[in-house]
C-alpha cells in the first residue's frame, strides 16, 4: 500500500514547531528535550522528531552537560541540543552613504569578522548596489581566509521603502532607480540566498536582541542619521507593514508646504531633523560649507552662533512633536533613539521634551521612557547579520518539509 503524503497542514504544523524548537535553543544556549517540551507545553515525542529533523539540517548538535548531579555516579552524561554555530556563516551589512558596514557572525551569533568598505558614490545604480555589496563580502571573507561561497546567507540594510517579503525596494537613498525588485540581481551575483530590508527594521532587532530593547514587549528605535528611520516592535515582533512602507516616521508630515525632504515631497520630518537638513539649513545661511558635519553645528552652537542654535532648536521641537505623535498612536513601553551621531542634545534637551508632554494625551501614567543609544554602523550591521540568521533557519527548515513531501 502507497504511504499518504502528509497534508499541506501537517507539514505547516511541523514547520511551525521545528522553529519554535529552534528559538527556544536559541534563546536558553542549551537546553535538553524534556525541558523544551516542558517549556513549549508539547509532548517529548513532538519535540524528539524536531530535533532530529534539526540535527539532520546541521541547525543544532547535542552536546553533553557538564555539570552532572553529585549523586549521579553511574550512567550517560545529560545530553543537551545547542545551536550548531560552526555549520553556518551569515554576512550583515549596513548601506550607508560613504561606507557599506559588514559583519559576520556564526550561527550563534558570535562576530567572526568585521570590515567597513568605502564607497565612491553615496547613490548607485541597482547593478552598481549590487556589485558593491559583492565586493565588500568578498575583502570581509579574505580577512579569515574564506571565499564568499562559504556564506550561508547575506542580509542588507537600506535607509529607505523596502518590501523585505520580495527584496523589492520602492525607494532608497542609496539606490538612483525606483522600484528594484534585487532579488534576480542579487542571486547573479551572491553564491548563497540574500535578503534586503529597511535599515531601521534591522536596528529595531539589534536593539531587541542585543541592546536596549531586550525582554520588551513593545517598543520603538528612532535612528536618527542621513535621514530618520523608525522600528516598531509590537507584542515582540517586528512590524513592517503591508507593503514593507510601514514606519515611515522620517516622511511623516509636520509642516504644510515646508522644507524639501530627499523623498521628493515637503513637510517630512527628516526635512528639519536628518543630518542633511540641518547641514542644509546651515550651508544655506552661507555659516558652513557642505563638508561639514552636524558636530560642527553644534560647536558653533556653543560658541554663540545664533543661527547654529536657531538649527538645532527648530529640530528639536519637530522631534518633539514627532515623538508625541509615536505616543499617542502607539503608547511603547519604551522609545530608544539610536544612531551613530555624537550628540543629541538638542534632541533631547528640556525643551523637547516639554514639547513631548504636551502633545501627548493626558493620563495619570508617565510617559515612556526616552533612551539614547549611540552606536556605529557595525551594531547596525549586526541586526542584519541576525535578520538573516532568522531567515536562513526559515529556509533550512522549509527545505525540510519539502524533502519530507
């Protein structure tokens, strides 16, 4: 008699338990199968089967416990599953607008290498993107000896409208053409699959699995660089949208007909926030030249300079009337601003945040808290080595089931 295959369902079912296996090592570093199966409330059989089919995919390993009982004198070691952090390498980079940041982690997350590779242009053609991306992987595996044929994965951020079900980007600052679907272009030239997603999507996981934002719930990251991101991470999960445009909070509109955002349109936040906007406003009034960097403007600022002071002032009530509007729409445990800049004083001075109070809904509760968290692009890059760690346990999980069917 012909064996049934097992239902689309079944297989979903199983998919579904095999991830939350895998997360639940992830999480506790090594852990033994009743244990798992006590945590996930599953039955031991359940958890058996999945972690052989995890075994078999080179995602996890067993590993005997060291620390055994003191009255246990006979008898097998404990046998733990921890992840298999040697089976696969994953790349992570930030795109930024002189240096494309990347980061190679095992699949445990320990930092392998890191290299910063320097870009001629701040905006290139998709093929140019492309290539780029190709040739920082390519000088990071030189540095331990690797080709990139060793990769199991690459993941990407852009500051921009990315649709990361589709590696499909409507719009980036980095990239000259609208509407990119990088999926055929990056598998041309990438050895192993690669995934795209807005950069501040990636600093929210960062943020969620390193930073700040560990054991939340609900919270937000501002970045705040070139331009202003946001990253939304609702009941622990990452939101992006329905067409990966959600949380645009840098093109949320605060000023009818104002200042020109790089978007093209008026009005956008980032229009008065970004680093951009402020050099802008400065080089403008004739007070810098546009090699300058906001640190310059704050300097100015200190040492009296009116229309230095003027800058800063004017961004910072905008932030402050940005942040409120966050609150009222999603009331965080917590919003985190994060970026590499030096200072955000006059993002976060007295002034803001009063205008912070005073847009938000009245209630007898205290706002979020607001935390700063300055880091370089290499932390940023590290929450796309980690989004793509998360994918590729999706696809090798995937690829069970249909081994399985």
């Amino acid at each position: 008699m012909l064996k049934s295959k097992a239902s689309p369902v079944s297989l979903e079912q199983r998919n579904t338990t095999r991830l939350r296996v895998l997360e639940h090592i992830r999480a506790k570093g090594a852990v033994s199968r009743i244990d798992i199966a006590t945590a996930l409330q599953t039955s031991p059989a359940t958890v058996t089967a999945a972690t052989a089919d995890l075994i078999s995919a080179g995602l996890i390993k067993e590993t005997e416990s060291q620390a055994q009982s003191k009255s246990a004198k006979r008898g097998r070691p404990r046998v733990l599953l921890q992840l298999d952090g040697q089976r696969h390498l994953v790349a992570g980079l930030k795109v930024a607008r002189q240096v494309i940041s990347v980061i190679l982690l095992d699949f445990e997350g320990n930092e392998i290498a890191s290299h910063k590779f320097t870009l001629e242009n701040p905006r290139m053609s998709p093929q140019e993107f492309v290539l780029a991306i190709r040739n920082a992987l390519k000088e990071t595996c030189n540095q331990i000896d690797r080709s990139i044929a060793c990769l199991a994965g690459v993941s990407i951020g852009v500051a921009g409208l990315v649709d990361a079900n589709r590696n499909f980007v409507h719009w980036s600052s980095s990239i000259k053409d609208s509407n990119v679907d990088f999926s055929q272009l990056l598998s041309n030239e990438l050895p192993c699959p690669a995934f795209v997603d807005n950069d501040a999507n990636l600093v929210a996981k960062a943020e969620q699995l390193f930073g700040l934002g560990k054991g939340l719930k609900n919270f937000l990251v501002v970045t705040i660089e070139h331009g202003v991101g946001l990253g939304i991470v609702l009941d622990g999960k990452l939101y992006r949208g329905e067409r990966g445009c959600g949380a645009e909070f840098g093109h949320t509109k605060v000023q009818l007909d104002g200042a020109l955002c790089q978007c093209g349109q008026r009005g956008c936040l980032e229009a008065y926030v970004g680093d951009y906007a402020l050099i802008r406003e400065m080089t403008v009034s004739g007070q810098i030249n546009r090699m300058a960097s906001v640190s310059d403007i704050h300097d100015r600022a200190k040492s009296g300079d009116d229309r230095a002071s003027s800058v800063l002032a004017r961004a910072g009530q905008m932030f402050g009337l940005g942040i409120s509007n966050l609150i009222n729409l999603y009331d965080p445990e917590c919003i985190i601003v994060s970026g590499a800049q030096m200072s955000f004083e006059h993002l976060c001075s007295d002034e803001v945040m009063e205008r912070i109070r005073n847009g938000v809904v009245k209630v007898d509760a205290p706002l979020p808290e607001i935390r700063i968290h300055h880091w370089g692009d290499t932390m940023w890059a590290k929450g796309a080595a980690a989004y793509g760690i998360e994918q590729i346990s999706i696809l090798k999980v995937r690829e069970l089931a249909a081994n399985a069917s």
